[in-house]
C-alpha cells in the first residue's frame, strides 16, 4: 500500500492549526525552513520518520494518528485493527475469532 504524503501533510497541518501554532513558530522548534515545513503539509516532498516523531511530539499527537487518521487510543482505531485483521482470516479463522471472543465476553466482568 502506498503512503499518500498529502494527506499525512493535511493531517500535520490541521495538528499544526489546532494546536494554535503558525509555520513560523513550529520551524523554529523543529529547526526547518519555512518552504520545508509547507511542503510536507502539502505532500510534494516526503517526511521523515525522525521529522515526523519530532512533530507529533511537539504538537502532542501520536504518529499513528498522523499516519492512519485516527488515535491509538480511540475506540475507531480499534474497530479499524481488528477489521484489518479479520480481512486476513478465512471463514473458518473469522468464526473462530469470534467464538473466542463471545467466549470471552461471557466470562469477563469488568
């Protein structure tokens, strides 16, 4: 699958705006240029992944959140997870999942 790097772009640049901060201010934290800086948000150059961290930890977001759209910690990320991986189950496996997990539903009091 490849990665789409104006959507990662989009999605540092909305991290970038809801935390409150202008280009301006976060390349003096990060130490790029300005022209850099707009260029990922607008995918024509690649980021990364040292970049990319140093962002998200400035603007506190998780790389996964940049990268997939959505927390780590959110209950979408996780329909998402397990949606990815009974993609990857045949039938037989699927079903399997399932009975475990209804399995564990009867048996858990949380």
């Amino acid at each position: 699958m490849a990665v789409d790097f104006s959507i990662i772009g989009k999605r540092l640049k909305e991290a970038r705006n809801k935390k409150g901060l202008t280009q301006e201010q976060l390349v003096e934290k990060i130490g790029v240029s300005i022209a850099y800086l707009s260029k990922v948000e607008t995918g024509k150059i690649h980021i990364n992944l040292e970049r990319l961290s140093q962002i998200c930890n400035l603007l506190n977001i998780s790389e996964g959140e940049i990268l997939n759209g959505v927390s780590n910690s959110s209950e979408k990320y996780l329909n998402c997870e397990f949606n990815n991986i009974l993609k990857k189950c045949s039938p037989t496996q699927q079903k399997l999942a399932y009975e475990i997990l209804e399995l564990i539903l009867q048996n858990t009091t949380l």
